[in-house]
C-alpha cells in the first residue's frame, strides 16, 4: 500500500511563507513608487521581482518531483488484519516469491514459515499449483482444484490473483473441501427443544451409530425405553431397548406387550448414492419410533379406532386363534395362534374369511359373518374344511362384538396344528410298522419256498455237468431264485428282520470306501463332491449294510436328476451330488423340534441332488415298499425301503425334503440319516478266524445230525444234502418231534439243525427244552428272520444260525464250520 505525503513535503513552501514573500514584494514596489515617482518604474521592479520568485519557486518544484514516485514499504499488519478469515486461508506473495503477509488460517494449516511453493502436497497437486502459478502472472486470476496433501487425506481448492498498483504481486487463497453430513447438528436439535416437540407428539427419534450404539435421542426416548425421563441413553445399544413379539410387532421392552406398538422407520444418513461417503454401513442412522396411536387422535371411545390397538394387544397373548373382521366381513387382525390354525403362517390373512376354506363351504361362512356383523350381539359356530386341509373338518366359533368401531365380529379356531402333526406322525409309523410286519412275514414264508427251489436246482446241477441239455436251464432257475432271494432280503431289511454285523465305526470311512464306486455310477454328466464336518462322533453299524444305504441313496438320486432332465428336455444338462457327514448336538436336535427323534447325539449322513425335488403328494409314501415314480419296468420300489430298514434298524432315522432355488422352485431333495454317536465300548467282533477255515476244509464229515423242519420242501432238500455230506440225519417235522427225539431217542446227536418258526413248539422253546437234558448239545438254527432278533429271543450259549434262502454248498459248508469247531473244542 502507498502513502501520500504532505504538501512540504511535495516542494512547495508553507503558506505564511507564501504570504511574506506577497507582502515584501507589494511593500517594496509601494517604495519605489513613492521614492522615484514613477509608477513604470515602479511595475518594471514588481514584475522583475515576481519573475525571480516564480522562477525559484518552479526550479525547487522540479527538484523536488521525483519524490512523488518514491515509495514507502507498506505497513504489511494492516494488511493481514484485513485478510483473516478463519475459513480460508490467504498469502500475499511478491515476484520474487517470498512471503509478504499470510493471515492465521494460512499459518495455522500450512505453517507461518512456508510460502505456497512449499507447501506439502502431493506430486501431481503441486504440480498443478505451480503451473497455476506461472499462469496467473499472464492471465490476472485463475483456480486450481483439487489440490491433495500427501496422504491423499485433505483437499483444498486454491484460487490465484495478481493484486498491487504494479501488479507486482500474488494473491493466494485456499479453501478447505469439507464433506457435509445430513446429520450434522442433529445430534444438539435433538437433545435440545425439537425433541422435546417430537416426543409431545408420540414420535421419538434416535441417532444410531453404524455399529448400533445411541449418539443421541430425544428426551421422551428414555422414558419410554427405561421408564426415568433422566437417564441418558447415549452410549447404549439401541436394539436392547425394544422387543418384538411373534408378529414382528415392536414394544419397548421396559413395556412389554402391555404397551402400544410402534412403528420402527430406519432412514440411513449419507448414503453411498449421494456420494457423501464410500460406505453406507459406515454412516449413522436415523431412527423413527412412531406410537401406533398417533394419529388416531387417542381415546378408547374415540369411534372405536383407538380400542382396536390395544384389542390387538390383548389377543395377541391368548393362546386361542382369534381374529377381527368389519362390518364388511373383511379380516382386520388375527394372533399367532389363528395363522397357526390356518396354516396361513407364511402367506398372511387373505381379505375374507371365507378365502380360508374349500369352494363348498365359502358361501355358508361368508352368509354368517354377515350375520353375526349386522345382527343383534350373537355367538356361535360352525364346521368349515380348511382349503390346506380338506380331509379334517374344523370349528369355527363367531361372536358379534359391539363398541370397538369396526371390529365387530370375533372368529375363534382352535390351533390343532400340533395334534395334527403328531396325529399324521402316529399314523405314518403305524402305517410303516403295518407294512413291515406285513413285507416281513411275506419275506419269511417266501424264503422257505425260495430254499426248496435253490435247493433241488442246486441237487440237480450236481447230476448235469455243463453242456448238457437241460443245464442252462437249471442255471436259469437257479439264477431268478437268487434273483427272488434278493428281494425277500430287501423286504427283510425294510422290516428290519435282516441279519445285520454292526461294528463301531467312522461314517467318512464308509462314504470313502464307495466314493470310488458313486464315481462310476453316476457318469460324466453328474458333479460328485464329498464333504466332512469336524470331530465327528462313531457309530454302530453293519459296514456293508452303510454302504449299502449311501449306494441306494446316490443311485436314486441319479435316476431321479436323468429323469428331471428328461422332463425338462435339456440335453446338455449337468447334475450335482453331495454327500456330506455333520455332527448334530442334542441340544440342536431339541431346537429342531422333532418328537420321534430322542434327544441325542448324532452323525449325520447327508446325500443331496439337482433332480427337481420330490412331489409334495409322494414325501409321505416314498420308503413305502414297491412305492415307485419310475416307469414300469425300471425299479421295483424297494431301494428306498430297504434303506429306511438298515436305518431304522441300526437305531437311526432318515428324512427326506426338498431344497428350493432362489426363485422358489423345487431344485433338488435332500436325505438325512441321523445315526447315533456310539458311546460304549463295542465288544470284538466275532470273526471266523484262518484256522476255523482251515479245520473246516479238513473236516471229512460224519456226525449224526437231528433235523427238525416243519416244511416238508425245505426239510426234504436239507436233509438230501447232508446226506450226501457223509452225516446220518434224523428228521422231524416239528418241535415236539425234535424234543422227543433228542430225549427218548436212542441216538446220541452231534448237532441240531433247526427251524425257528414252526406251529405247536418252535424252535427256541424246543432249544430250552432240549438244553435241560442236553446242556452242551448246539444247535443251529435255520430261519429268513434276523439273527440278532433271534439272539434277543433266546441267549443261549453254542448256538449258530444260517439265513434263509441257502444253496446246498452253504448249508453243507455250516455245518461243516459248526463241526469242526466242536470237535476242536472238544480236542
């Protein structure tokens, strides 16, 4: 800044001088004038004496001109008080770039000491600054935006002026880019008298951190939540202060039900889309908590609307299905307990009552709603079938209600959701108990035929060496019998009367013994993948039968994703299957909720396909035997049955649904075998040892042997055979024969080969009989039943069993292991 100087200072003389010189010269003209007469004279002088004046007073003026253009430093601290501003931040810089006045702002960002060349930017943003630099000194005024410190955490937008009478220097201003949130301030109004306002009103507001603790609240909050209107409530966590009941409705939870519900709206702050923050989860949030009374305008005699709340509140903690309609007979409200009944928990109340039951019945429902709604104060009921459930009947009771406004008629059901799955559970294991018996006793009376044909087929063929001709005939026989065999074991396995060898064992050492087998089987266009959980708990089971289960479960899995694509018409198609082992906890097993499972720990077996799921018709036949969805011809409907056996019978459970897709459609099923984590300690498992086989092949036969079968087929080719073993054998035809034989009888028996199920005595009574007089007699029993049930029948020690159907070589083969083992025990 430039300063102007006094007149002195300028090169003219004062003014009191001015006016001497004046007066001088005018009294000295006035003296010549009067002492030499002349008035020429006298001018001629005056004007001589003011050239002279004129001329020095012009000649000090030149002199003193230069001067004028000599300026003074300027007094910079004027200037800086003229430029603060505690937002921006301003530097004065000359040509020579030094610092010439920078306000506190600028001192207190960038530091007293640092010019704009140095301050601590990044590369590219100083670059800019100096290009900007250089610019401004041919343009006047220019901005550079943008500008980042290095840690790219701070941005300014600089603008640059060139300012001074000679434009000699830089002008620097500097703005802090300072992100605005929609919650600033917010915080202080709401704990000031707008909250204050709000919570007159029934409507409380909370300002919620991402991670959900308060930052502040209206003062009605804490009322509400805590019940003192002086607590603070910043600091805690938000969702602590409300509960939600079965209908999702929200209460505060020092309240309870008893309150009024409220209405919870969540309205993010600085959401990603405005472009305030990167991160919406990492903004506050603003939370409304609005009375369901407002509005209503409060009052139980308000026209009834404000009764309507807390009738809900009511009846939503009664256990009885209840529900409000209007005078129009449309639904207003209905508890947990009405949706249970309806089965109508996930969808929702339809508009009308009468969309509840079947077509026949939605006349008759909707006529008494009518009724009850326009009529005198009434109560009744009436039998409806459910559309979910047409097979059950159902009560329904009505009451017309007066004084809560539109609410005016009051349904009731009874929520037998529980007793119609348990109901449904009973009959179901009923049914399969039925079957079991049913397929069971088939099985047995069908093995004994079975053995007297493998049995002749297998004498004859002793008399017909290959080539002739009726020996390809014999082999066909032999063939379909075993062909039939197979499946009276499967029928046996489904009413668990199998003979299993349960071992403890490791179920992924199972599932890895035939992994190598499911490969095979399911082919290219199958994805095969195996997955174990953890610590998984051992079981008991027969490893073969497992293995058994775990092929049955893939292969029908199989045939059900080729039939799925078949449907579909998709021809390049892809399938998955997952085997996957869990361990399942007896405390998740009680949240599941599932009556006939005890309350155990388990290893769970889980086999999962793509194939289009199972119809929801089909869910509840389909370890049903020869229960089949396949073309005829191709299954005969005992997999799954035989699998549900060998579960059942290892002491496990099995169940089967279907996995939805994200659309939700059916996208594959799902089989779960739980069997139970062994505990105890197994005893060694009885195996045939290399010297029992070795005595046993060096076993030259005889013996006398009492055979008791009461089949005449049966009896006729056993006794064949062991005959032609080499052993002396004496049949009879029943338990009395057999028991009369071994007591009255002259012959002293080496062995008893037995049925087990025989009429008058069977085989067991005659065993315990016999052991009276004979205690170290064995006994080998025949029968298509299970060993282990027969061992649970009779506990007797030195007795054998062979399963029904058994060819001739195994029955001679028995016997002959039973033989030599006595006679090495007897050695």
């Amino acid at each position: 800044m430039m300063e102007m100087r006094p007149a002195s200072s300028q090169g003219l003389p004062p003014l009191p001088l001015l006016f001497g010189i004046a007066g001088a010269i005018i009294v000295s003209t006035v003296l010549i004038w009067l002492l030499g007469g002349s008035s020429l004279v006298a001018l001629a002088y005056a004007g001589g004496i003011v050239t002279i004046v004129l001329t020095l007073l012009l000649a000090t003026r030149i002199q003193a001109e230069p001067a004028i253009d000599v300026a003074i430093h300027p007094d910079w601290s004027v200037t800086g008080v003229a430029i603060e501003n505690a937002r921006r931040a301003i530097a004065i810089t000359d040509r020579a770039n030094r610092m010439a006045c920078a306000n506190s702002a600028y001192s207190d960002w960038f530091g007293a000491d640092k010019t704009p060349f140095e301050l601590p930017l990044a590369e590219e943003s100083r670059s800019r600054l100096l290009e900007g630099a250089r610019q401004v000194w041919r343009e006047g005024a220019i901005k550079v935006d943008d500008l980042r410190d290095q840690n790219d955490d701070i941005c300014w937008h600089a603008k640059l002026e060139r300012a001074g009478r000679g434009e000699d220097f830089l002008v620097w201003r500097f703005v802090q880019v300072v992100q605005e949130r929609s919650y600033d301030m917010l915080a202080s109004r709401l704990n000031g008298p707008l909250g204050v306002v709000f919570s007159r009103a029934g409507v409380e507001l909370a300002l919620v951190a991402p991670d959900g603790i308060i930052q502040a609240a209206t003062v009605g909050l804490a009322e509400r939540a805590t019940g003192m209107g002086d607590v603070s409530l910043i600091g805690q966590e938000f969702v602590q202060l409300l509960r939600s009941d079965e209908r999702d409705r929200i209460f505060y939870a020092q309240e309870g039900q008893q309150g009024t519900p409220q209405t919870l709206i969540h309205i993010p702050l600085d959401s990603a889309e405005s472009g305030a923050v990167s991160n919406a989860d990492q903004a506050s949030s603003l939370m409304l908590l609005i009375d369901s009374s407002v509005g209503i305008g409060g009052g139980w005699q308000n026209n009834g609307k404000a009764a309507v709340p807390q009738l809900e509140a009511l009846l939503s903690a009664l256990p009885l299905g209840l529900a409000l309609t209007d005078r129009d007979g449309r639904f207003l409200y209905a508890n947990a307990a009405f949706l249970r009944a309806v089965e109508r928990e996930e969808g929702g109340l339809p508009q009308f009552p009468s969309d509840l039951v079947v077509r026949e019945d939605k006349a008759a429902l909707a006529d008494t709603v009518r009724r009850f709604a326009k009529g005198a104060m009434a109560s009744g009921d009436m039998a409806v079938r459910l559309a979910g459930d047409k097979e059950e009947p159902v009560s329904i009771g009505l009451a017309g209600v007066r004084g809560i406004g539109d609410a005016t008629v009051l349904l009731s059901i009874s929520d037998s959701t529980e007793e119609k799955r348990l109901r449904r559970q009973v009959a179901q294991a009923t049914k399969m108990q039925a079957v079991g018996q049913l397929a069971g006793g088939v099985a047995h009376d069908f093995n004994n035929v079975l053995t007297a044909i493998i049995g002749y087929c297998d004498l004859m063929l002793l008399r017909h060496t290959p080539g002739d001709s009726d020996y390809d005939d014999i082999q066909q026989i032999r063939a379909n019998s075993n062909r039939a065999a197979s499946l009276t074991r499967q029928l046996l396995a489904f009413s668990r009367q199998q003979t299993l060898r349960p071992v403890v064992l490791q179920m992924p050492d199972v599932v890895s013994e035939v992994s190598q087998l499911l490969k095979r089987l399911m082919g290219d266009k199958i994805e095969f993948s195996v997955r174990h959980d953890r610590e998984l708990g051992p079981v008991r089971a027969d490893p073969q039968q497992l293995e058994q289960v775990i092929i049955n479960l893939a292969v029908n899995a199989r045939d059900a994703m080729q039939s799925h694509a078949d449907k579909t018409g998709k021809q390049d198609w892809k399938g998955r299957l997952t085997l996957a082992t869990r361990r399942v906890s007896a405390r998740d097993v009680r949240k599941m909720g599932i009556d006939i499972m005890p309350a155990d720990d388990y290893t769970v077996l889980i086999v999962q396909d793509t194939g289009g799921g199972i119809p929801q018709q089909h869910l509840s036949k389909i370890f049903e035997p020869f229960f089949t969805t396949k073309e005829q011809g191709k299954g005969t409907g005992l997999g799954l049955s035989t699998v549900y056996g060998i579960v059942k019978q290892s002491n496990g459970f099995i169940f089967a649904d279907n996995v939805m897709g994200p659309d939700g459609k059916l996208q594959g099923a799902r089989f779960t075998v739980y069997l139970p984590v062994h505990k105890g300690i197994m005893p060694p498992v009885q195996r045939r040892e290399d010297a029992d086989d070795q005595k046993a092949s060096e076993w030259a036969g005889g013996g006398k042997l009492l055979l008791v079968e009461d089949e005449d087929m049966v009896r006729a080719v056993a006794e064949r055979a062991l005959t032609r073993a080499g052993y002396a054998v004496t049949a009879t035809a029943d338990g009395e024969e057999g028991l009369a034989a071994v007591v009255n009888g002259k012959d002293e028996f080496d062995l008893i080969v037995s049925d087990v199920v025989m009429p008058a005595m069977d085989g067991p009574a005659m065993a315990r009989a016999i052991r009276k007089v004979k205690p170290n007699l064995p006994i080998l029993f025949m029968s298509g039943y299970a060993e282990e049930q027969l061992r649970n029948e009779i506990d007797i020690e030195n007795m054998y069993f062979i399963p029904k159907p058994f060819s001739v070589q195994q029955i001679n083969a028995k016997v002959t292991e039973v033989m030599s083992k006595q006679g090495a025990a007897g050695g």
